[in-house]
C-alpha cells in the first residue's frame, strides 16, 4: 500500500511531532498533502454559498478529511478577483462556528484558516485552527507572524500583485518567476525573524492573484526554482480562470486541468496542493508518485 496515514505533521522536518492529519508517501521518499477549501462564503468563484450553513460546512469539512484531505482550509472572505473586503465581526461570525464545530467533530485533518486579519486569525486560533493561510504573507496585518510564533501554528505566505479587487486589471513582471521567488525570500525572512521555526512556513506563488494565463503557466513550468528557496511549496490551481482561458468550462468543469497542473506542480516540487475535488487529486497524486518512485 503506497499511501497512507502517518506520523509527521511537518513531512519536511526528520524529528517532526507526531500526528495522524498527513498523507505521505514514505516508500517512494515523496511526501504531500492536501488542503482541502471550505469557503464558507456567499461569493467565492466557484462554491460561493453552498456551505453557509455552519453545519452544511462542517459536514462538507468532515467529507474532505474523509477523501484525504491533511489540512481543511476554512475561509470567510472571498479573495477571488473583483471581490471587496468585508469586516471582522462578519468574517468572525461565518468562520468560528465552523472551526468550532469542526474541533468538537473530533477532525484529524489540521484546521487552516485563510483570513489576513489578526483579530480573525486569533479567534481561528482559539477555536481550534493551528495553521494561517494568509494572501497578504503578513503585509496586512505584519502583528500576525508574532501571534502564529507564539502559537506554534503553520503559515503559509502567498504572493499577490496589488489587491483582490483590481489585482487582475493589468498585472506585470519583467520575469514573474524571479520577482515572486524575491518577494517569497523576503518574507520568509519577515516571519523568521518574528519568530515563526522555518519549518512551519509554507510558501504559495500566487496563482491568479495578480498574474495572467502567461505568467500562471510560467510560475508552474518553473516551480523548480521557488522549490529551491528550501521551504514546502503550496500550489493553488483549483477550477480557477486560467484553466477555462485554456481548456474551456465552468468553474465546476475544471477537474482535468485541476488535476494537470497539480500532477505537474508534484512534478515540480510542490508538496501542499490545496483543492475542492480532494479525493480526485488524491488518486492523480498517488499514481504520479507511485510513476516517480519506480524510476
């Protein structure tokens, strides 16, 4: 049996803490996992709405653990392009119910909350959250690295050129690749620096967020290269625009090229794949690993 649940909530670290919420390949030396989205909002791109409900969210979060899901990335605020910021007592109040509710499910999946404001993530936090999935990498709200350290929680840094609402207008880079693996390096340095242990820092490239169907594909084609800046790579592709630019479809019509790009982000050196349809990634993941272990 090639897949399975292990021990190692950080599968880059040899003396990481035991917990039962990874799946890893240990046979084939090649460790993920999946973060399976729950947006638990009424205008995300692709399931705005359907998991308002706290309960119907909890339900669906349990279901992707289920399909193997390591990580359930709970959100409140849509960050697709267009969208508008909403306050902190409305994120508050769609987001903590959820992760409450999730905790006293009794959840093996480690609960990721994906806000860039400090009063939410702190709220996340005492809920039962123990990983930030921030968009801003700490640029909004620069206090919550202190709070993740003090934690002990995960983090994950995600470039993005200008801001949700305006950020798909008219993005640019003289080399896209060698100006978000800067901005990358920068901010790992932030949150070391904050005190953050370098091995809960993940590090997102961004895909879509400020960048065209040009610099997406480039950003996947050299994933290589932000891999070498030495820290866990997440990889967000799921339904999102650039696959219907080039393959036509619905956001719900995405699965091939949500599979593709993840398979090659794999290829690539991603090890954190963060997606909607958790057990049809799972099964390319496993056969692509399985295919790379043989060699």
């Amino acid at each position: 049996m090639l897949w399975g649940w292990v021990h190692a909530p950080n599968p880059w670290s040899a003396h990481a803490p035991t917990t039962n919420a990874n799946v890893l390949w240990e046979d084939a030396g090649v460790g993920y996992r999946i973060m399976g989205i729950l947006n638990v909002t009424p205008d995300s791109f692709s399931d705005g709405g359907r998991f308002l409900d706290a309960a119907a969210a909890v339900e669906h979060g349990l279901e992707l653990a289920e399909q193997g899901a390591a990580i359930i990335d709970v959100g409140g605020e849509s960050t697709r392009p267009g969208s508008s910021a909403i306050g902190v007592e409305q994120e508050l109040a769609r987001v903590v119910p959820v992760i409450e509710g999730l905790a006293a499910a009794g959840l093996t999946a480690a609960i990721s909350i994906d806000t860039s404001k400090l009063e939410v993530a702190r709220a996340a936090l005492d809920a039962g959250a123990s990983f930030v999935n921030d968009v801003t990498a700490f640029r909004g709200a620069p206090a919550m690295a202190e709070l993740v350290a003090a934690r002990g929680a995960e983090c994950c840094l995600v470039h993005m050129q200008g801001e949700p609402a305006t950020m798909q207008q008219a993005p640019h880079y003289d080399d896209v690749v060698g100006e978000v693996a800067s901005f990358l390096s920068e901010r790992v340095s932030f949150a070391l620096a904050a005190g953050i242990a370098r091995e809960r820092i993940l590090l997102d490239p961004g895909i879509g967020f400020g960048k065209t169907v040009a610099h997406n594909l480039e950003l996947l084609d050299r994933l290589d290269e932000l891999a070498a800046l030495g820290q866990p790579v997440l990889i967000g592709t799921s339904r999102k625009s650039f696959l219907g630019a080039l393959a036509g479809g619905r956001e719900r019509d995405r699965l091939a090229g949500t599979i593709a790009t993840n398979v090659i982000a794999l290829l690539r050196g991603a090890s954190v794949f963060r997606v909607h349809d958790v057990a049809a990634v799972r099964d390319a993941l496993d056969v692509a690993a399985a295919t790379v272990s043989s060699r």
